[in-house]
C-alpha cells in the first residue's frame, strides 16, 4: 500500500470487509418470497402498460420483460440479449481502490436507448451498442472503468456513463462514439439527472449514500443530499410531471460499509427544495438498484435483487406506492434450462432498466 495516506488505506480495509460480507452473504439476505398481485393490488388496478423492459445484469445479458403481458422471461434464446461474458461488480476497482482481481471481463449494469439501438455500459467501462432491429452489436469501445448507469442526457445530444472505479461522470457523443468530457463528482457514482432544462443535475454516490448537485453549466458541486435513510445507493430517475427524483436505496451496507441495519427502499426528494419527503419501503427481500416510470408517471417499475436464486420486476403505483405485479425475472429462465449462476455466490443480479414505450414484440435476440 505504498504511497497511500492513513485515509485511504482505511477506506481499502473497509472495502475489503465490505466484498467479505458480501461473498457470505449472511445475516440479512433470507429466503426469496414471492408477493403476488392479487395479494399486493385490488382488483382492476393492476395497469395496462405497452413496451419492452431492457434489464441490464450482472450475467453480461439483457433480460426483456414484454409488459403487456408481464410474462417471466422463460426462453434463452428470444427472452434475453446477450453482450458479453459474465462479470462481478466487486471485482477491480470501487472508489478508487483495487477490491480482488479480476477474474472475468464481462457484466452489464445498464443501458440507454435512443432510436433503434442500445448502448450498453459495461462493469470493465467499455460500451457496446446493439441494434435491435438487426440483432448485430459493435466491437466493445473502451471509455472508462467500471460502469453503473447509462443515461441520455438533457436535449438528446450525449449519453453519460456513471463509473463506480473512479468516481467520474463520463459525456459521451454517441454520433462519434468518443468521450466529450470527464467530469470527477463522487467516490463510486450510478446514476445522473437533470432538471431546470438542463441547468442543475443530480448525482448518486453508491458508497457514501451522497445525492450531489451541480451547476450543470460549471459541472461543479453546489450542495449534498444526505439522509440517515440512505447508507448505500444506487440509480436514480425523475417521476414524470413531477418535482421527485426516486432513490434507489436497497441499503446493502450502514455507513462505513459496516453491516446493513436500513431496509431497502426507495427515497424520494423534492427537486425544488432538495429535501428528502418520503421513504418508500419495499417488500421483504427486495433490493432494488433502479426505477423507471411510465411516461404518464403513475407507475414505477423497480427490478431488484434479493440475494437469492433469482431477480424481480416489480411494477408500482407511484402515487399509493403499492406493489401490484412481483415476477420473476432470472430464476423463471435459469430453472427451465438447469442454469447455475457461479458468481456472486449463485446470485443473479440485475441492476438497470431502460424501457422502450410502444414497443409491442420483443426484438432480435442474440
């Protein structure tokens, strides 16, 4: 640890015992349960919604969910869009620091849609893009480190790409497929967004439960979001026609990456004041690292993982916050097919959803 300070060495001891208790996965990750709709929604609430739901996982794939119909993803083949190989979010570098080697290449953690392509962000920093109406994808272009979110960011021009390994807000032109800017914000940062046309953005900061602000026209910090709620968060997202930004805080971890004593939630805070107004509990075993929202706003859809055999999709009333539709999302493919997950301690984790609204089949799988 040559040439470290006493800080920065610190934070590495605890980072390790952060990956430690995680490959245990002990103590507060108990048994899957499943909540269904009829015991979660009263009758005719459960919504009509049209699109394709892209969830960006860890097992290098994108699995789709056709919410018309909300069925499980139950065919390898036409239910899943393959990237790359499987990878782990606690290999390499978080915050800045070596956490283990790296054993694979590969995982996804999200992606951004703009007309018929995808473009990918992967857990090594490359992007991959993937045309979903040809079925073909690009050469990985290596742009950063280690990958969370993707996010098209205000006017359409660029796509952002938030790193966990350095703490940067990558600004990439799509159009030319090269960075335009590297801008330093956090520790470990997932997710970004904007308000005010484009004027004031918000940043999530996974390891210190930090929401950033900036002047989007300086890219400089003018005020943290903190709340005792949030210990270890993840992506975040704007409610349509609204002033809330959602919070994904499944609170893995207390402060210090000390072992999780918060339930997992989500935290919503007032854009126009910047104080946090509400804490949305979700249900047991539900740790949720993204939401989406249906263009009107009044339903949430929220992938999350629950440390077991499987990932799921739940869709939300946004305005009562009940659950009305829980499905499987992994195990309902991986059982089918005798699929063993080796990583992660045999968890299958997704982490970020982009929605294609309108979309009524599914496209080209490969």
């Amino acid at each position: 640890m040559g040439g470290e300070n006493e800080g920065e060495i610190e934070m590495k001891k605890i980072l390790l015992a952060a990956v430690a208790l995680a490959l245990m996965a002990g103590g507060y990750f108990v048994a899957n349960t499943h909540v269904t709709a009829a015991q979660a929604a009263e009758k005719g609430k459960v919504p009509h919604l049209v699109g394709i739901a892209f969830i960006s996982g860890e097992g290098g794939h994108i699995a789709m969910v056709n919410l018309a119909n909300m069925k499980s993803p139950s065919n390898i083949e036409k239910d899943r869009i393959v990237i790359t190989e499987a990878g782990s979010e606690m290999e390499g570098k978080i915050a800045g620091m070596t956490m283990s080697k790296v054993k694979t290449g590969g995982g996804i953690h999200g992606a951004a849609k703009i007309g018929d392509k995808l473009y990918v962000g992967m857990l090594d920093g490359g992007v991959v893009v993937y045309n979903l109406k040809t079925g073909q994808k690009s050469k990985k272009i290596q742009v950063g480190q280690k990958f969370c979110d993707a996010i098209v960011g205000p006017h359409g021009k660029h796509i952002y790409f938030e790193d966990m390994a350095d703490g940067h807000v990558y600004e990439w032109d799509y159009k030319t497929m090269k960075t335009v800017d590297s801008i330093p914000v956090g520790a470990a940062v997932c997710g970004i967004q904007w308000v005010n046309n484009g004027t004031k953005a918000y940043v999530s900061d996974m390891p210190t439960g930090t929401i950033y602000v900036l002047d989007w026209k300086t890219k400089k910090v003018i005020k943290k979001i903190t709340d005792p709620q949030m210990t270890f968060i993840h992506q975040i997202h704007l409610r349509p026609h609204s002033h809330q930004l959602w919070v994904a805080a499944p609170n893995e971890y207390d402060p210090g990456l000390k072992p999780a004593t918060h339930k997992s939630q989500i935290v919503v805070i007032d854009t126009r004041t910047d104080k946090v107004i509400d804490h949305i509990v979700l249900p047991p075993h539900r740790y949720s690292h993204d939401v989406a929202f249906s263009p009107d706003g009044k339903w949430a859809l929220i992938p999350a993982r629950t440390y077991q055999k499987d990932s799921r999709l739940m869709i939300m009333n946004a305005n009562t916050h009940k659950v009305v539709e829980d499905i499987s999302v992994c195990q309902s493919c991986h059982s089918k097919y005798g699929i063993e997950v080796k990583l992660a301690e045999g968890h299958p984790n997704l982490c970020g959803i982009t929605v294609a609204w309108g979309m009524k089949h599914k496209p080209v799988a490969q």
